[in-house]
C-alpha cells in the first residue's frame, strides 16, 4: 500500500513539470506573437504612407465591420443605456437631481461605454473572423501563393482590415451612442416620468464636442488594435486545425485586453486633473 502511493508521487511530479512546460512554451509563444503584432503595424504604417490600398477589398471588409455588425451593437448599446438609466434614475430622484440623469448618460456612453462595448462587440465578431479566415489561409499555404503571385499579404490582406475597422468603428459608435442614449430615454420618461424635454436638455448642458472626439479617437485606436492583432495572429498561425482554433482564441482574448489597456491610458491622457470637465 506505501509503495503504491511512493510509485505515484514521481508521476505527479512530471505532471506538474510538463504544464509548468507548456505553461511557459503558451506565454513565450503569445510574446512572439505580440512582437510580431507590433512590427506588422508598423509595416501596416509604412504601407499606408506609400498609399497601397486594394479598394475592392477594403471595400467588402467594411461592408463586413458595418453593415453585419450593426444590428449586435445596436442590441448591445439599446440594452446598456436602458441599464444604465435605470441604475442611476432611481438614486438621482431621490437626492432631487433627476434632471441630470440625461446629461450623466450622455457622459458615460460617449466617454467610455459606447467606443468600448462596441469595440469588444468587433473584437469578438470580426476580431476572430479575421484570425480564422488568415490563420486558415496560412496553414493551407494560400498565403505562400501569394508570394508566388508577386502580391504582399500585407497590401492585399491587412491594410483592407485595418483600414474598414479604423473608418467603420467610429461610425458604429456613433450610431451605437444614439441608440443608448435612446433607451435610457425611454426608460427614464416611461419608468421614472422624466419627461423627454428634460432629458434632452439635460444632455445638451452636459455633452461637449471635445466628449464626441474622445468617443471617435478611442474607437479609431480600438479599431486599429482589433485588425492588426487578428491579421498578426492568423498571420503566425501553425498547426492546422487546432492551430487555428488556438490563434482564434488567443486573439480575440488579447484583443479584449489591448481594448482595456489602451482606454485606460487614453482616458488618462484625455480627462487627467481634477475639477469638472463639465464646466466649461
């Protein structure tokens, strides 16, 4: 009976070795993979300086991050205004402020829930898109063709995603923050008997323009993060399949993180310093 129990403690040991193995060979390979993320913006940089856009393609990629997109980003914007509204409608009128609930709203769907959910909205759907449909390329050596055929998979693949994810977001939030903004007004003068003139005038006291070219410049980078990382990690796709299905996952994962990362500093940089930024 010891020795059954003695015999078992060495495999237990090469066990905990083997993940803590592929442990470190999963975070050294998503390092590589983030350089490589890296140098290719900046390749997508210097292609774009030399002009080097395929108009077909950029066209179809918008087609594919607008239009197809539209309707889950208005669905999730309607939903988080009305949630919203209805978490902060209830304590202002009984501190007497349900004047502002508009104007707060306005805030907090142009500053930071707007460009976001609509970013992790495309991270999630055409993010992955992106890795799967390159990735896929790449391990049936379709990309290899293209080298055959004297056409950079930079100029022919990336730049049209970079491109229709860095115009289509900012205009998808836009439209992602009227309809916010139009659920919680349904909500407040339909639960909380706001009336619509005072929601509306609330928001306009409190919205700026400088807030409207926050929301427009952190969903450009947002943007730009969402296609470069999907393109980068189909792009370094290997394994078949499973490999695809990996770099799928690990992309829209880093994606999601790089969103965050890159809205707290723009925030920071945007609204750092105390006083209001609503008083003009």
């Amino acid at each position: 009976m010891g020795n059954r129990y003695i015999n078992r403690e060495p495999k237990i040991i090469f066990n905990l070795m083997t993940s803590k193995i592929t442990l470190n060979s999963g975070f050294r390979l998503w390092l590589q993979r983030l350089l490589a993320a890296i140098f290719l913006a900046g390749q997508v940089i210097i292609h774009l300086l030399k002009i080097r856009i395929h108009k077909r393609n950029t066209l179809e990629q918008m087609a594919v991050v607008g239009p197809d997109s539209l309707t889950i980003s208005l669905i999730t914007a309607a939903f988080v205004g009305m949630v919203f509204t209805i978490q902060v409608a209830r304590e202002f009128l009984y501190f007497g402020a349900g004047q502002a609930v508009g104007g707060v709203l306005a805030i907090a769907l142009t500053r930071e829930l707007a460009p976001v959910l609509t970013a992790v909205v495309i991270a999630g759907r055409v993010g992955s898109a992106f890795a799967a449909e390159i990735g896929t390329m790449r391990v049936t050596e379709q990309i290899d063709a293209l080298y055959v055929l004297k056409t950079d998979p930079i100029d022919y693949l990336v730049i049209p995603r970079v491109v229709a994810c860095c115009v289509m977001l900012p205009i998808l939030t836009l439209i992602s923050l009227l309809t916010g903004m139009l659920g919680g007004m349904l909500i407040s003068s339909n639960l909380y008997s706001i009336s619509q003139v005072v929601f509306l005038d609330s928001v306009n006291n409190f919205l700026q323009v400088w807030d409207l070219c926050t929301a427009l410049i952190k969903a450009g980078v947002f943007g730009a993060l969402v296609a470069i990382i999907g393109c980068s990690w189909g792009l370094t796709t290997t394994g078949g399949a499973k490999g695809v299905g990996q770099s799928t996952t690990t992309a829209v994962v880093t994606a999601l993180l790089a969103i965050f990362i890159a809205n707290f500093f723009l925030s920071w940089i945007m609204f750092q310093g105390t006083g209001s930024a609503l008083v003009g």
